[in-house]
C-alpha cells in the first residue's frame, strides 16, 4: 500500500469517527433542548439554560467544522466532485 492509500484510509477513519462523535453530540443534547423549549413555554428560563444552549451549539459548529476539514483532506478524491462542492455550499464560508 503506498504513502496516498495510508493517508486515504487515515482520513476515512478519522471522518468516520468524527461523525460518530457529531451524532452522539447531537443525541445527547437533545434532552437540553427539550429542556430548554419546556423552560421557555413555563417562562422559566434561566441563564444556565442559555448558556447549556450555546455551549452545544458551539460544540456543534466546532464538531462540524473539523468533519469538513477532514472531508476535504481526503486524497485521490475529485475536490471539485459535486458532493465536496456540497459540502462546502452547505457550511458556508
């Protein structure tokens, strides 16, 4: 197997894991956001629920981020493929 096959696998496992982890976020968190709607509708909102909420979205952006860097690190595969230009459409600058 040569150096680019090593560094295409690497990358496949590393995006694999990242997007595990990604959705373990988002299944966790879920019950905070429920949380959090429920507080709003009894008007019971609090500071520690705005901030539980941001540090779940900044998590989220941080999750996402590195599975696009990841995404775009893979080699042999077409940069400018229809699904990387998605990718890239979908995060935004």
């Amino acid at each position: 197997m040569d150096n680019i096959d090593k560094r295409l696998v690497q990358a496949v496992v590393l995006l694999n894991r990242q997007y595990l982890l990604t959705d373990h976020l988002i299944d966790t968190q879920r019950p905070l956001l429920q949380g959090f709607e429920h507080a709003i509708d009894e008007g019971q909102q609090t500071l520690n629920h705005v901030l539980d909420v941001y540090n779940y979205v900044f998590g989220l952006i941080d999750h996402l981020v590195r599975y696009q860097k990841i995404a775009m690190s893979l080699p042999r595969l077409n940069q400018t493929s229809a699904e990387h230009r998605a990718l890239n459409l979908a995060m935004g600058i």
